[in-house]
C-alpha cells in the first residue's frame, strides 16, 4: 500500500468510509447508523483514487426512498470521476420498483456508433479536403435539410426506430429522400434493443406532437453537441480477434466513423422534468436526503421508464440521421457504391430492465455476453472495439472512454501556462476554439490502461484497435 493511498484510506475513515484493496478492485463500505452501504470499483493500478467521486459513489449507494425499494449492488468501471452530483462510470443494481432519475440526468441514452467503410486511406487522405468543405456545413453549420412529419415523430416516440423507418419510407422529405430505407432496416439488428424502446408521446415536448403542421424541422436533430461529444473518421490500425472481426464485417486498414452523442434538446427536457418530479413528489414530512439525490418508487419509477425511453428513442435517431448524413456525403466524394455498414450502437447513459432489476448506467455501457462494446479515446489516442463477456460481479458493464484526468478549468489554465496539452497530435474540425482545450488529449486517462484492466478482469476482450485520423467537435 502507497504512502498516498494510506494517507487516502485515512482521511476517507474519518468520513465513515472504509476503503480496501485486492489487485485492482477497490471495496469500498459506508455505516450510517445501522446501515452499511456497499460498492466495488475497478482501477489500473497506477490510477489515482478520486476522493471527491468517491464520495459520491456512496452517496449514490446510499439512496433510499421512504416507500420501499433499494439499491442491490453498485460497481465503478475504471474511467470512474466526480460527476456535478453523481459520479461518471457508475453503474447501479436496484429493484424494479425503483429508479434515480438523476443517475442518468439529462443526456438520456447518450451512447456510442461505429460504422466502417472500404475506402483506402491514402485515397480518403487525398479527398480529405472535399469532404470536410462538405460536413462542415451538415455538422456545423445546420445546413443539413431534414423536415420530417408529424407522424414520423409520433411513431419514434412511442415504438423507435422500427416505428420511424415504416413511417417516414413512405414519404421522405429533404435529404432523406436519398436515404436507403432497406439498408437501415436492416442495421437495426446491430443497435441496442434494435434502437426500439417503448416510449410515449405524452412524454415529448408539445412542439414535437402537435397536429397543427404538416411537418417539422427540429433544430436537435442529427447534431453532434458540446462538450465530448463528436463525430471522428478513423484508421482500423489492428485486429486482435480475426474470427469475431470477421464476423462483424472489420478488416485491417479500413475507414471506420465512430459517433458520440445523445438526446439533445428532447433529453434536456425529459431529464429536467423528471429531475424536478422526483423532488416535488418526495413524500410529505419526510427530511429530504442529504445527498440531494431523489429516487422514484413504484407507478412514478414506472411512468419515468416510459418517459426515458421516448428520450432514448430520440437518441438513436439522432446517431442514425448524423450517420446517414456522413454516408450521403462519403457517397458522393467516394462512390455510390460505398455501403458503409453500421457494426455497432450503443448507450451509455441509460437504464435497462434486467432480470428483476432495474440497472442505472451513468458513463457505463453494456458489455453482456458477445455484445460489441465502444470504448473511445480522446481525439489524439485510440479507440477499441471489444466483446462483452457477460461479467456478472460488474453487472454486465464496461468503461464508455477513457473518463476524464483533468477538469476543464484546468485544460484552460495549463494551456495559458504553455504547457503541452496534446493538441500537436489531432486533427479536429471545429468552431469553438474552448472546445481544443477542453478536449485536448491531454484531459484524458490513458486509454490503453483502462482497456487492459478490464481485459484483465474478464469484462471484456479485445477485437480492434482504430486510431483516430479527423474529429469534428460541436
């Protein structure tokens, strides 16, 4: 045990936290009164102990509602940090009557998509350029021309992407008119849950459900986001597994597109509804929890469900028209034979329903057995493709990237020094400037590092390795 780690465990039992250590898993246990919260986290072993989102993984473990129901099991995957109130790379196992709507906030079903081309890299580094001038505009600029019906969002809402690809075939509008419809039906088998989520449209945004017009143009839609979200070209570098490449339709030396982002405005407004909800309907006379953190029971934890997924249902639409979006313009640089197929899509800010629990994934994605799992570097490192292994001990669960090092301020105030931050080594497509420093590769953990103790710990195996050659950022 580290001088630094002692000094850690000691200044964390003064806080009623007990803190242990076998190899890389950190056991970690909470008494208040008679109760012992619980939760395991998975760390490289070089890889400091956040004290700060420490606290609030127990916190998190601590949550309680005066009803009933209970959180069963808590774990942190290895990109593990202090969230504003809930830590990123949690995951949470609680009955299905219960649910924290603030574990998943308001980037509802935020996830990954990886999708690859047969283009050779120095014919795409030679029309590189034509691209670009072309997705600026799709990916920045809101150029792109995508009015749907009122119909095709009231099928989303309610049954996803199986709901909106029969409903909008039948009359596409704007770019979609180019769209093949055969080929993304076709992809929904590689989306999570098919991309299909039974929602409602009770739960969406008047604007978006409304009679009184024949079609809408919604500003969210097929748009990448601040923050870390983003849309990279990238090299597929190595294959570790050939058979399940092989199977997943990857070869060495191809193009792959990966995109990160969520639910946009639509999740915006999900998440700070039933944010609010779960306050306003605490129960009358009891203190309120010193976390801060409210969860729903019984009806309400089932209405919330229903409202998520609506969210989710818009997520994966927005990944898929983003997508589609970079598939017209690879087409008409490349070739209209380029079919670009879609490999894998994933969320990782969401709750699932699973066996009889309901399991919370804030910055965690699902990595069950022979799924394909994303987990993204920063746009300056690599990023891997892995298959799930079903590890029950960490609740079927793996990093979504390598989690964050350094927090923005501090990007901002390295850089003002004229320290190295990593920006030498990217490429990146951007109209914020802020978004450089912030996302430098220099804010992130090392990526190979978090990979390898998950390999290490059976959560994961390893396929592919893509590194990243051009990023936009919103």
């Amino acid at each position: 045990m580290t001088t630094s780690f002692k000094r850690l465990v000691k200044a964390l039992n003064k806080q009623n936290l007990s803190v242990t250590k076998t190899n890389s898993v950190y056991y970690v246990a909470k008494k208040i009164c008679d109760n012992v919260s619980s939760a395991q986290l998975l760390l490289p072993e070089h890889f400091d102990l956040d004290g700060k989102a420490l606290k609030q993984l127990m916190s998190f473990a601590g949550v309680y509602h005066p009803n009933g129901g209970a959180v069963k099991a808590v774990k942190a995957t290895p990109d593990f940090h202090a969230g504003s109130l809930v830590p990123v790379g949690a995951v949470l196992s609680t009955t299905k009557d219960f649910i924290i709507p603030q574990a998943i906030g308001t980037d509802i079903h935020c996830g990954m998509r990886l999708h690859v081309a047969d283009i050779d890299i120095a014919l795409w580094q030679e029309k590189k350029p034509l691209l670009v001038e072309k997705l600026r505009g799709d990916l920045l600029l809101g150029s792109r021309d995508l009015p749907m019906a009122i119909s095709s969002f009231t099928a989303l809402f309610q049954h996803g992407l199986l709901g909106w690809i029969d409903e909008t075939k039948k009359q596409p509008m704007g770019d979609l008119q180019a769209a093949d419809f055969k080929q993304l039906e076709s992809e929904l088998e590689s989306i999570f849950e098919y991309g299909s989520l039974q929602g409602g449209c009770k739960w969406a945004p008047e604007s978006h459900t409304t009679d009184k017009r024949n079609c809408i143009r919604d500003a969210s839609l097929a748009t990448i986001g601040g923050g870390n979200h983003f849309v990279e070209f990238q090299y597929l570098e190595d294959i570790a597994d050939n058979k399940q490449a092989f199977a997943w339709g990857l070869h060495k030396g191809q193009l792959s597109i990966m995109i990160h982002t969520g639910s946009r405005a639509l999740g915006l407004h999900v998440g700070n509804y039933w944010n609010d909800k779960a306050k306003q309907a605490w129960p009358n006379g009891e203190k309120f929890p010193e976390s801060g953190i409210f969860p729903l029971y019984g009806e309400l934890a089932s209405d919330y469900f229903s409202a998520m997924n609506t969210a989710a249902n818009y997520a994966n639409l927005n990944r898929l028209l983003l997508a589609e979006i970079v598939r017209r313009r690879i087409r008409e640089v490349f070739g209209a034979n380029i079919e670009m197929p879609l490999v894998y899509d994933a969320p990782h800010n969401i709750v699932t329903q699973e066996s009889d629990c309901y399991i919370h994934r804030k910055g965690a994605t699902p990595a069950h057995f022979g799924q394909p799992v994303l987990i993204p570097g920063s746009m300056g490192d690599p990023s891997y493709l892995m298959m799930g292994l079903g590890n029950q001990a960490f609740l079927c669960s793996a990093s979504h990237g390598a989690g964050r090092a350094k927090p923005r301020h501090e990007m901002f105030r390295l850089n003002r020094d004229g320290q190295d931050i990593g920006l030498g080594c990217i490429d990146c497509i951007t109209l914020k400037e802020d978004r450089l420093i912030e996302e430098a590769p220099g804010a992130y953990k090392d990526i190979n590092a978090v990979v390898d103790v998950q390999i290490q710990n059976g959560i994961v195996s390893p396929v592919a390795k893509l590194v990243p050659l051009l990023t936009f950022k919103g």
